[in-house]
C-alpha cells in the first residue's frame, strides 16, 4: 500500500506470477467477455444464498461481524488496483483514459474521502470497528482473517507493476464489477448497512450522471482483445473468480463456525491466552494451573471450554450470577478493565447460553465435530500481538541506471516499471533540483509569503497575485513573435507539455488521491488528462496544435520522441524534475504542493493570454491557451484548488511547539513553488550537487 515502495522485479514479481500463473492455451470457445460476465453474476447471486443461510440464526451478531471483518481488506481498496495503470507515457491513450474515468469513478474525483473504501469505513464504524483504514493495523489485527487478504494482496501489488499485468488487472477488474456487489455482503439485511447495499457494488454507477464502470471495463477488455491480449484479459477474469471462489468457501466456513456462542469466545480466549498464561499460574483448573491451559490454547478449544465451563467461575445460563463477570471483571475485582464492553458481552452471550448440566456444547458427537472444526479454523487466525509471517520489503536495487542526462532518463521515468537504479536517480534529481530552488528564496520577487497565515490561508495571496499578472499583461511589450519563433517555442515546451500533470502522477495513489489534501491533486490530474475524454485530454490538444504548425512527434513513451532531433537538451530538465518529484508523493508532498501552485498559476490572466494572441495572428489554434486561461482561474479552477490543497495540508499539520512544525513544512511548500524556476547558472548547479551529496544545506 505503500505508494513509494515499488515492487522489485525478482522477488515480488515472481510471487505475483506464481499467484496468478499464466493463461492457458488460447481457447475460442471461451473467448466471449459477455459470456463470462452472465457466468460471474449467476455464480455471485448462487453463493449470497449460501451466506443468507449462514446468517440466519440465533447468534447472528458474532456472524455478522466475522462477515464485515473479513470483507474489509477487499472492500477497504475497492478499484485500488487500478490505481497506477495511467502514467506520463500512456496519457494519449484512449484504452488508459477509459479505464481513468473508472477509477476517477471508485475515487469520488472531487470530493474528500469519497472513495469506495470510504462506503465501507462507514459501515465498519457503525458497527465499531477498531480498525476501520487498510493498513498496517488491519493486516496486524483479528477482525479479518488471512485467507481474505489473499485477493487483494495480489490485486495491489500487480497494481505497481502495471506494465506487466495491465490485461489481468483489466480482467480481474472485469471479474469484480461483474460480480458487483461480494456475495457476503449482498446477503446482509438492509439494517445491517449504514449505507445503501448498491453503494457497495463495484460495477454500478456512483452517481446517476456518470458511466457505469462494468461497461466501462467491458469496453477496455475488448480493446486489450482486439489487440491480440485477449486471452490474458480472461486469464485474469478466471484467477479472480477462482480467488473470489476460494475466500467465499472459506468465509462461508467461517461464518457458519461463528454462528455460536463457543466462537467468539474461544476467539477471545485464543487472543489473549499469551498475556493471560503471566499471571493465572496460581489459579486450578480441573487440577491444571489456569496459566497451562492459556499456554496449550494451540490444542483446541474442547477441553478448556468445558472444563471452563463446569469452573466454580461460571454458572451456567446465569451470566448475572456467574463470579467471572460479577466479581472478577468488577470495578472492586482483579480483572477491572481486562476485557472491553464487547469481550464483556461476548462472555455473557456465552454463559447465557451454556446448557445447565454445564456442557460448552452438550455432550456428544456434534459437539465434538464442532470443536474439531475449531481447531482448524484457528490455523488462519492472527494474534495482534505476533509479527506478521512476511517477507522484508526489498530495498531498491542500486547501480544499473548510471547517471543518464535528463533527456536520456526521460523515457525510462514516462512509466511505472523501474530499471534498477531509477529511484536512487530520481531522488538526487529533485535533491539537486531543490537545493537550487533553495538559492535566495527570500530575496526573490513574485514568491510566497515568508509565514503562512493559518486564519486567512492562501486565497487572499492568491488574489493579489492574479491582480499581478492582470497588471503586467496590460503594461507588456506588445510585440509578437515571429512565425518561425513562435513553433519554435511551441516545440521546446513538447517534452513538458505532452506529460501534462506529470508531476501529479503520484497521486494516483488510491489513499493519496482521496485524502482531504491529495483529492485536489488527483481532480487537477484528472483534468490534465481531459477527464477520460479524449478530445479534452491536454497532451492530445498539444499534439494538434503542433501537427497544425507542420510537426509530427512520434509517441511520447517511444525512443524515438526523446531522441528527436529538433529538441534542445535543456528542454528536457524541467520535465525530468516533474517525473523524479512524482515518484516521491509522501516524501516530498510540501514540495509538490508548491510546485502544483506555480504550475496552476504561472500563466493566467498573463502569458497565456499572450500565447492566444500570438497563436490567433500566425492562423494556429487556440484552443490549447484558452482552455488553460479558463481551467486554472483562481475562483474555482487549478489555481484555486491548488491554495485549498495547501491550506488543508498545513491545517493537518501538528500543532507543536508554537506552530513550528507547520512553518517548516510551509518552507519547504515555497521551495517547491520557486522549483518551477530555480536560479540558473554554475555555482546554482554545483550548490544543488553539493547539497545532494552532503545533505546540508
């Protein structure tokens, strides 16, 4: 989940390989995406009655929550897998733009906390779960077991590897709209859910003017099929109904098991058996210390709970009179405060229900197949007091990039895959890049304020400036560029203007991008790109505009576009910096943040307006220049949206020592403001190196 450790190409690709496998030898009879839909949705609607009979029964509550538990790590990220299928290198393409507008979609573009993850953190709250965000503390907690995160492990991290699973995400993504709504949770009760059921269903529409994602992902796999990956994109349809299988069976187990009394208590008793065995050394039962029994929970729950059961400890079916809750756990009794409010009510639901004569099941033989069945099930659970069973993460692999020139780094920086060496480049880039930027900031005419206001913010700094660029437009030289002088120019802006929101790339990230800061990143991305329309997309309106100017650039991610003769090496350095910045969205997020604010700014109401005249005197387009003048205003557009990233990002920030936190952090937002155009020159360049190597500054 980590949007800066990226997979390495050994280790994690061939798990990931070894989960998915390969697709089968091509079969045509098989190759109907339609066909495989109807299959998934009659298998979905055959397993909900399968969980709708699970549910039902008189202990529904502890069923309920091993239910909602369990969907969490898959419902917590839904669409998160298509989180980095969209890059610098793929902006242009209508297969990428189509499957943007799904995952602008499973965002909530727009709006804070929309996502689809954030439907089903409202339903874990409702039903008081600790542990409502995906995350160290789900993966480390009881309440979801390991065989449910399986799925989305897999799906998450093809995710960072997309260049070489984008047909299988395409295919699994198919999968899971198709199915829609996951079987155990179509089978809830509408009491059960805070929110409609429909909300959880991933190949529905979200809003009623918006695509339906289903026949969006439809129309993606068919496009990956007509280009001859057809048979991948079904491969991963069926590994992802094949998973989806395998976690119903098991939830469904589970579900069933959980249905009794017995369950969350064993549950309970299995948690904390590690603590409990330090301090009941002392107290018999059935001619055991307690603390034996605590330490031997591995062997199952038959015997503790009945000998438990029969304890002077317990009365069974009188809760009220049993000493364990009305003197242990009292606020007078050694165990005050051990158990919470809801351990407290799974003890009671527990004792309530002991049959008389003092048997945790009743005799005989279903009581032992249940305790049997126990006993298996408990090899899946998590004790959040052990280490999760995982691989460390691999650090980047060094070496192997070299140090390349910026124009020779461009291509390999357009995608998601890493060379070894990448991110070790990219990181003493903006370093360097920065360390510049740093060069007499305060002396610098045009930047942002030396302190942030936290009672006014930025919008009021925002307007004055925008009066700024009014006021110099108006007194500018009037004079146009030539024809030859103004292609010219056009061409040199190509390798910054065809990545439009390149340095934005980072905040796709499913988390980042709907954060109450990063989702006004994630909007200004997704605008850059057109919105999933193609004939609004930035760098296709770029391309037209120099086609009409008489030149033809091969394709952006191509070897061929950063070997293009006509390019100045220089014009490359920018756009290396925007591509090296992306890669670091947490690391360097106050940078980004001002970077953001002087890209959204930097031409309106000025030089954009100079760019539309120009264009209109030599006969070309305006199109380019009058959709930025309008799409970054400083009322409701980029420029605006880039002042409220900032000052929500600031008002999170810590309130410590007399706001000093929060000054440091601004300082770094002004340095990222003055990247855009740090000092030129020698000394600024060898500064930057210095400042890169040494790490003072």
């Amino acid at each position: 989940m980590n949007p800066e450790q990226h997979p390495s190409s050994d280790a994690d690709l061939s798990l990931v390989r070894a989960a998915v496998g390969r697709p089968d030898a091509p079969d045509e009879a098989e190759g109907d995406l339609a066909g495989l839909v109807d299959g998934a949705r009659r298998w979905a609607s055959g397993r909900e009655q399968g969980f709708r009979s699970a549910l039902d029964g008189p202990h529904r509550a502890s069923a309920l929550r091993c239910v909602l538990g369990n969907c969490a790590p898959l419902a917590l990220s839904a669409g998160a897998w298509l989180q980095w299928l969209s890059s610098a290198g793929n902006a242009e393409s209508e297969l990428t733009l189509t499957l943007l507008r799904i995952y602008a979609s499973d965002l909530g573009v727009g709006y804070p906390l929309a996502d689809r993850g954030s439907e089903y953190r409202a339903v874990l709250r409702a039903h008081r779960f600790r542990d409502e965000m995906p995350g160290p503390r789900l993966a480390a907690g009881d309440q979801a077991e390991s065989f449910s995160f399986r799925l989305p492990a897999v799906l998450l991290a093809m995710s960072r590897l997309p260049d070489l699973f984008r047909p299988e995400l395409v295919g699994a993504d198919l999968c899971l709209r198709a199915v829609g709504v996951p079987p155990p949770l179509a089978a809830l009760e509408p009491a059960d859910l805070p929110v409609p059921v429909d909300a959880l269903d991933l190949g529905r529409a979200r809003n009623p003017d918006e695509p339906v994602p289903l026949e969006l992902t439809l129309t993606a796999a068919r496009a990956l099929t007509d280009r001859g990956e057809g048979d991948r994109v079904r491969h991963g349809f069926r590994w992802a109904a094949g998973e989806l299988a395998l976690w119903c069976d098991a939830l469904e187990q589970e579900t069933r098991l959980a249905a009794h009394p017995d369950y969350p208590v064993w549950r309970l008793i299995w948690a904390r058996a590690r603590q409990a065995s330090v301090y009941h050394a002392r107290f018999p039962l059935e001619g055991r210390p307690l603390a034996q029994w605590f330490a031997d929970v591995d062997s199952g729950p038959g015997g503790f709970l009945r000998a438990l059961a029969r304890s002077a400890l317990v009365r069974p079916g009188e809760p009220d009179r049993s000493p364990l809750l009305c003197g242990l756990i009292s606020a007078e009794g050694p165990m005050f405060r051990v158990f919470t409010e809801r351990e407290i009510a799974v003890l009671r639901d527990w004792i309530e229900h002991l049959p008389q004569e003092g048997s945790a099941l009743g005799a005989g033989a279903e009581a032992d197949e249940r305790h049997r069945r126990l006993r298996v099930a408990q090899d899946s659970w998590h004790r959040s007091d052990t280490e999760i069973d995982a691989r460390p993460a691999a650090a980047p692999a060094a070496g192997g990039f070299g140090r390349p020139t910026a124009r020779s780094a461009y291509r390999a920086l357009l995608g998601r895959t890493e060379p070894p060496g990448l991110r070790q480049f990219a990181h003493g880039y903006v370093r360097r890049w920065l360390a510049r930027s740093r060069i007499g900031m305060d002396r610098a005419e045009h930047g942002l304020p030396a302190r942030w206001d936290p009672d006014n913010g930025l919008r009021g700094w925002l307007a004055t400036e925008h009066d700024r660029h009014g006021a110099a437009w108006t007194a500018r030289d009037t004079r146009l560029p030539s024809r030859t002088d103004l292609v010219e120019s056009t061409l040199q802006l190509a390798p910054l203007i065809l990545i439009d929101g390149g340095w934005l790339q980072g905040h796709t990230d499913y988390r980042l991008a709907s954060s109450p800061a990063g989702h006004f990143l994630f909007q200004t991305y997704w605008d850059e790109l057109g919105n999933g329309i193609r004939r609004q997309n930035h760098p296709k309106i770029y391309r037209d505009l120099l086609r009409e100017m008489g030149v033809e650039l091969p394709p952006t991610d191509s070897e061929e576009f950063a070997a293009w003769p006509g390019f100045e090496d220089r014009s490359f350095a920018l756009p290396v910096f925007w591509l090296c910045i992306a890669k670091f969205p947490q690391t360097f997020a106050p940078e980004i943040l001002g970077l953001n604010l002087a890209m959204e700014l930097s031409g309106v109401g000025g030089s954009y307006r100079d760019a539309q005249v120009a264009l209109r005197h030599h006969g070309f387009s305006t199109l380019f220049a009058d959709l930025h003048n309008t799409i970054d205003n400083v009322s409701t557009g980029h420029s605006a949206w880039a002042v409220d990233a900032i000052d929500t990002f600031l008002a999170e920030q810590p309130d410590l020592v007399g706001r000093r936190t929060a000054d440091a952090v601004w300082q770094r937002v002004r340095r990222g403001y003055r990247s855009l155009s740090p000092p030129e020159g020698p000394a600024a360049r060898m500064y930057g190196a210095l400042v890169a190597k040494t790490g003072r500054r």
